[in-house]
C-alpha cells in the first residue's frame, strides 16, 4: 500500500466533535500535525495546512469494531485481512478486533503473530487480535503465549465451551494471567439440534423447521456469571440477543461482578421476520429474535448494561448463501454498515444519543479489552473519523470493500456515512474513497 506523509498537518474545520475521553461535544477544529491532535479549539488557524470541512458533520475518535471474523489464514475466499481491513476503513473503524477461527485456528503464537505482522504490513485499519480459549474445545489453550505472541484476548468465539470444568479452568488461567475472556453464551444441547437452525417462535413454527429457545443463551449467560465470579476472570458476553441475557448481564454488573456485554446492529436492529423466504443472510448464531427482544437489547445500550456494540462481522461466500436455509453458514457482514446502523436505529429515534453511541464504539471496546481508547485530545495519536450523520444511502453489497456479500442489511435504507479517516495519523479514506 502507498504511504502517504504524517508530515502533512491538517485542519478539520467546524466539525461537531464528540469525543467520550475529553468531553468534548460541540463545534469546534481540529489540529494535526505529524500525526497527532496538536490543538482543538474554535477558529484555530494554520498555515500550509490542508483544510477538511466538516460542517455539517460528525468528528469522532476511530472507531473499534472488537468482534470480527477476518477467516485468513484458511479461508481466503471469503474474507483476506486486506479486504476486511478496507472494509472497516470504509466504515469509520480505525481498529478492529479478528476472531480466532481461523484455519489453522489461532490457537498458538504462530497465528497470532502472522496475523499481526501482516495487518501492520497492510497499513489499512489496526488489528488486534485474539487467541483460542480451547483447542478444540478439549483442553485449555496455551494463553500465556497467546498473550506473549499479542493476543488481548481469548474466545472459542463461534461455539461456547460445553464443559462447565474446563470453562472454570480457563477463566482461572485467565484470571492468573489478566486476559480478558470473550464468551459466545449458549447451552450446545439447546442450539445444536438439527435443523434448530434460528429463533424459537411463530416464524420458526410458520416454516416448519425447530428453533432456538431464549433459554439456551441465558443459561449461557447464567453460568458465564457465576463461573467469573468464582474465578475472578473478566468476562465479556458477546452479541446478546435475549431480554434474559440482558437482564443476567445487568444483574451482575449491579454486584460490581467483571462482566460485560456486546451488542450487535442486528440483534438491536431486526427481527426473526427477516427470516421470512428463507432469507439466509437472516440467519445467524444466536438468531435473530423478536422485538421484545431488540427492545430490551437497545434498553441495555443506553443504560449501559451493554457497554459494546459491535458487529460480528462473519464474511461467507455467496454461492454458500445460496444453499437450503438449513444448511447454510451462519453469519452477516457488518463492517460497512455499522455506524449508519447505530445511527438509523439508535440515534435518529433517540434510544441513545450520539456521544453514548461513540462511546460504546470506541471506549466500551478498548475497556474491555484494557487498551487505551483513541481520544482527539491534545498529544493524542490521530485516530480520527468524519461521519455525514445525514447521508441517505441503500445498502448494496454489490459495492462493498468486504468480499462478502452477506448482509442482513441489503436493500434497506440507512443514514450515515464515513467520509474521512485517519489512522495512526495517517489520512486512509478522503470524501469517502480510500487512498
């Protein structure tokens, strides 16, 4: 990729700034000179600097997208690590966080590290990267190399772990260790059922085929909680889908327990209606479930029980997503459309405002995980993205950065767009198109 000069200083001009770490939330400019946030103020003046009009639009700290299946190594048809870190840049991520399942899974240093060494190589939007809880969900991974090779975390992402033990036994090494544990909460006795394959309810009756209970993931949930507070791990609950789920993971933090928990566009967004003509790109795990559901799901956002909203990013071949709806992968992409989906469902019809949903993806994410969350604040690494919150825009997968065309998205209308980014001080994307 082209390097492009972190000498350039640029002035964003009369830019909403929303910023969680310094407070900031109003008009004003932005300063950056050799890469960093030099100055923020009104009307600030600089020579020789490149002018970037933000009027009318949204100034905000890099966003961070911590759930996200990049599949390279193994499966590069779908997904490589250039076309998902373009993907995120195309969506105002500045950096993102890639799930284990890979082939070979990154279950040892060796992934991690090519990984890694390859996303700097890349230069588009940051990786961080997280290692296997298990190897092959039968004994605990080795997480101190894992830790050592880079990872900042640890997940099965994709399955939980069904033995109770050796769950207790890897968040006691992950508590020894002080590496967060991401948990994919459901009962496999409950999910793997054949054909059992999206919500348990009037859709999945209407079509003849078995469903998901809620119980499932709160069970999950249930004993994710009670396994973290026994051991001390700090626990994070990925996209939660049920009320129950919602309300295990409120309860817990109320006890000051180390729990956290995720939300996705999807899952706060759309229904199991969407299911409806065995629309594949509906279908993932946990399932889409019912408004009463989403309802509970955005209630957790605003007040906080969810402190993350990410996406879940799950890239799939198109001919796969052609298959019979019971034997389709699992899984919607989500890189290019998540902030206009935070901001058509939760901001427009005021469920948060637009400084809690920055900071659920920006300072939630980086908290969990226990980096320092991008700031634009004086002395602060650019980490910077402009958003046109007004731009209307259908979703067309056809024009994604993403090899994957699997969205649950497609075809609906969402409002807003990135149009600038900056990365380590870096300009990657200019008036929306990545340099």
């Amino acid at each position: 990729m082209t390097q492009f000069n972190t000498m350039v200083s640029y002035l964003i001009t009369n830019g909403h700034v929303i910023d969680p770490v310094s407070g900031y939330n109003g008009k004003m400019d932005v300063l950056i000179e050799n890469g960093v946030i030099a100055k923020v103020g009104n009307e600030l003046k600089k020579t020789r600097a490149q002018i970037i009009s933000a009027k009318g639009k949204i100034v905000t700290p890099g966003l961070f997208d911590m759930h996200v299946h990049l599949r390279e190594p193994g499966r590069e048809d779908k997904e490589t690590l250039e076309t998902g870190l373009r993907a995120a840049l195309r969506g105002g991520v500045t950096s993102v966080l890639s799930m284990p399942n890979t082939v070979p899974s990154a279950d040892n240093q060796t992934v991690i590290r090519f990984q890694l060494s390859k996303a700097r190589e890349l230069n588009f939007a940051r990786l961080f990267a997280a290692g296997k809880i298990t190897k092959n969900g039968e004994k605990i991974s080795e997480m101190w190399e894992l830790k050592n090779a880079g990872a900042v975390a640890i997940t099965d992402d994709g399955e939980d772990v069904d033995d109770a033990a050796l769950l207790l036994h890897c968040m006691e090494w992950a508590h020894t260790f002080d590496i967060p544990l991401l948990i994919h909460a459901e009962i496999p006795s409950l999910t793997r059922e054949e054909d059992a394959v999206m919500h348990e309810g009037k859709i999945s009756q209407l079509l003849g085929i078995s469903g998901q209970p809620r119980a499932a993931e709160v069970l999950a949930i249930e004993r994710s909680i009670l396994l973290a507070e026994e051991s001390g791990a700090k626990v994070h609950i990925a996209h939660v889908s049920t009320a129950g789920g919602v309300e295990a993971i409120r309860r817990a933090r109320s006890a000051s327990l180390p729990v956290s928990g995720e939300a996705t566009p999807h899952h706060f967004a759309l229904t199991h209606e969407e299911c409806l003509g065995w629309n594949t790109n509906a279908k993932m795990y946990p399932p889409l479930r019912e408004e009463v559901d989403c309802k509970a799901v955005r209630a957790g956002i605003a007040d906080g029980t969810l402190s993350v909203i990410a996406t879940d990013h799950a890239p799939h071949l198109v001919s796969e997503k052609y298959l019979p709806f019971q034997i389709a992968p699992v899984g919607t992409v989500g890189l290019e459309t998540l902030f206009a989906a935070v901001n058509t469902y939760l901001v427009r019809p005021r469920i948060v405002t637009m400084a809690t949903a920055i900071e659920r993806l920006t300072v939630g994410p980086a908290l969990v995980l226990g980096l320092p969350p991008a700031s634009i604040s004086e002395g602060a690494i650019a980490d910077v993205s402009i958003f046109d919150t007004n731009t209307e825009w259908v979703v067309d997968p056809s024009k994604f950065e993403s090899k994957g065309r699997n969205t649950a998205f497609e075809g609906k209308t969402l409002f807003g767009r990135a149009t600038h980014v900056f990365v380590d001080g870096i300009l990657k994307v200019a008036d929306g198109i990545i340099l």
